[in-house]
C-alpha cells in the first residue's frame, strides 16, 4: 500500500467511526485516535507510518492545532469576563495541578518541574464539547451556563501560557542520559518573542490599514498562511518552531477586523480538523505502547484530576451558584480536548516524558472523552429542575 492509499483508508474510517461517535457527543475527529491505538497493537505498515512524508503530516497537524488555539484567544472576549471567572479559573486549575503534581512525582517518578508542566496541561478545559451539550439541555443562557463558558474562555489564556512554557521548556532543557541540560543556543527565544511584540504593538496602526485594504477570504487565508509559515520559521532558528503557529494564530485573531477572522474562520478548522487533524490524532494513538496499559495507574491519574477538579469547582462556586450547579460545573470542567493532547505529545517528542507516562495519560484522556459527556448529560437530565432553579 503507498502512502495516498493508507491515507484515503484512514480518512475513511475516521469518517465512518466518527459519525458513531458523535451519537453519544463524543467529536468525530476523535475516532482517527481510536484508529492510531488500533495500529499501536499491530501496525500492518510500518514503512509508511515511519516515512518522512507520514511524520511531516503529523507535524503539520500539530502546527496547525497549535495555530487555531491562538486564533480561538480572543482578548477582547477576556477582557469581558468578571472577577468570579477569573479567580474561579486560576483556583480550579492550580488546584487540581498541585494534586496532579504529587501524583506524577510521586508515582511516575518525575522531577518536580515536568510534573508541574503535565500536571498543568491536563487540566485545561475543552469548552467546544461543552457547547453543544449545554445547548441541547437550554443551560447556554443561564448563570451556570455562562460561568462554565467563562471559565472555558479564561482557561484560553491558561492554555496558552502552558503551551508557552511547555514548549520553551523543551526547546530550553535537552534530555541526555536520563538528566536535563540547559541549552544556552535557545535563550534568545524570550528575545524573539519581545521582538514580535514590539513590532506589533508599534506597527499596529499600520497593519490595521494594510489589512483594510484586503479583501476576499481567499486572499486573507494565503496570508495567513504566509504568516503561520514565517512565524514558524522564525522561531525555528530559536528551536521553538511549535511557538510560531500559537503566535500566528493570535495575531490573526486580535489584529484582523472581526469581519475577517470570522470570514477565514471555517477554512482554519476544516483544515486543521478535516485534514491534518485525523493525521496528528492517529499519530498520537499509534505512538502509545499497550504494554503500558496500567488499569490501576490511569483510574489513579482519573480520579485524583476529575476528583480535584469537582472539589474545586464545589469550593470555587457553592455560595455563587448552590450546591449542585457548582458539582455539576466540575464535572462540566473535565472535559479534554486538543490542548492537553498536544503538550502531552509534545513532551514525548522530546523525550521529557517517558512512553509509560505518555501512554497511561493518552488513556486516561480517551476515557474522559467518552465518560464526562455521558456523566454530564446523565446529571443535568437529574438536576435539572434544580440546576435551573438557582441559575
């Protein structure tokens, strides 16, 4: 089989294993990671899965999920939120990192740092599975709907400081023999990034008028284009090219008019979504070793995240939304989505995670895709009445 052939087949089969999914509100895009486990128990070919083609695509799907982050960070929107959002965000997630932390340096035998980092990235939020959800049950417009989608908005911000230090980390600290070396070339990437700042926040009027003047999404997506290719390759002399996609992706976003970034919006997702994103998905599952596989380890790292994150949210939010609304926005709150899969994959990559610990949270992420959903739909159909009843 050549690589176009192993390609259609794997499209194929996500297509028809995703539309299943999506009955029980779990994302379709989902089911190219189902695919990748199938190959990580045995992979038929080996020489294609392995080929410089295959691992670009997979790159490319990465970069690509990295820039439509950015381009989802609308300070504007951030900028709305109020004091209870925000404080409620930082707690709940320093508070089921620090559990996560103990957890992984504990357990996996992590210095405390990487524990911290994949602590951290497990515990941003995936508020697209959220919405539909929340819609389907008329919660969108009540207290506790907009707290979770605050949150999930917030939590954008979170999730971009993360990806920042998770990839500056690995760009920064090089793992040789077990132990970690500072590499003194990648110090200038703070000085990049400064840089881009300061020629954006001086130039912004400018570029503002450039960008008036351009006009059909065709052309305003080959700009961007060229903008997630020379951001990337510039922060690929810094050895930091996955920072050069997020920051395009935000750029993009907060300095096109409205009117554009919503007009070029669905080509980014059917993109990264339709076409790279089954690519990195199934890259991610086929990399995880089943041998690996500790039933004991990933209902550890299950309950001890989805447990701190329920009791923080109960903690968080009882006196602003009542009992049973705050327990319901922690279950709400645990949903995975592309974040935590990317700095996860990320780390492997670079060797500041292991294949053991890599596995047992791939694992751990696919059970919370299948049961939050499950779990939060089963609670707002039992709570309902009183959910409503002080939103």
């Amino acid at each position: 089989m050549n690589t176009f052939l192993f390609l259609g087949t794997i499209f194929f089969f996500t297509l028809i294993l995703g539309s299943l999914l999506e009955k029980i509100r779990v994302p379709w895009v989902f089911a190219a990671l189902i695919l990748g486990l199938a190959f990580a128990f045995y992979n038929p070919f080996p020489e294609i899965t392995s080929s410089p083609t295959f691992e670009f695509l997979a790159w490319m799907g990465m970069y690509f999920l990295l820039f439509l982050i950015g381009f989802e960070l609308d300070i504007k929107k951030i900028k709305k939120l109020g004091k209870f959002i925000i404080k409620s965000t930082f707690f709940i997630i320093l508070f089921e990192s620090i559990f996560g932390s103990l957890l992984i340096h504990f357990v996996f035998q992590y210095n405390w740092f990487i524990s911290f980092l994949v602590a951290i990235s497990f515990a941003t939020v995936g508020e697209a599975i959220l919405i539909p959800i929340l819609e389907e049950f008329n919660l969108i417009k009540t207290k506790l709907g907009q707290t979770i989608l605050g949150i999930g908005v917030f939590d954008d911000i979170i999730e971009i400081l993360v990806l920042i230090l998770a990839i500056t980390s690995t760009s920064i600290f090089l793992k040789t023999s077990n132990e970690f070396s500072f590499n003194i070339q990648s110090l200038f990437i703070p000085l990049v990034l400064l840089g881009i700042i300061i020629l954006i926040a001086v130039n912004s009027r400018k570029i503002n008028a450039f960008l008036a003047k351009i006009k059909g999404k065709d052309v305003l997506f080959l700009l961007s284009l060229s903008l997630f290719f020379l951001f990337t390759g510039l922060n690929q002399f810094a050895e930091a090219a996955t920072l050069g996609p997020l920051f395009a992706g935000i750029f993009i976003k907060n300095f096109f008019s409205k009117e554009k970034t919503e007009s070029i919006e669905p080509i980014i997702k059917i993109v990264a979504y339709s076409f790279l994103g089954p690519i990195f998905f199934f890259w991610i599952g086929m990399d995880v070793d089943i041998k690996m596989f500790s039933p004991l380890l990933i209902l550890a790292v299950i309950l001890v995240s989805y447990g701190a994150k329920i009791l923080a949210s109960y903690i968080a939010g009882k006196k602003h939304l009542g009992t049973k609304p705050s327990i319901l926005m922690g279950v709400a709150l645990g949903v995975r989505f592309s974040t935590s899969l990317v700095i996860i994959k990320l780390l492997f990559e670079k060797q500041l995670i292991d294949v053991k610990l890599y596995s047992i949270l791939i694992a751990s992420s696919i059970v919370f895709k299948f049961v939050v959903p499950f779990l939060l739909s089963f609670l707002i159909q039992k709570w309902k009445t009183s959910v409503l009843k002080n939103a």
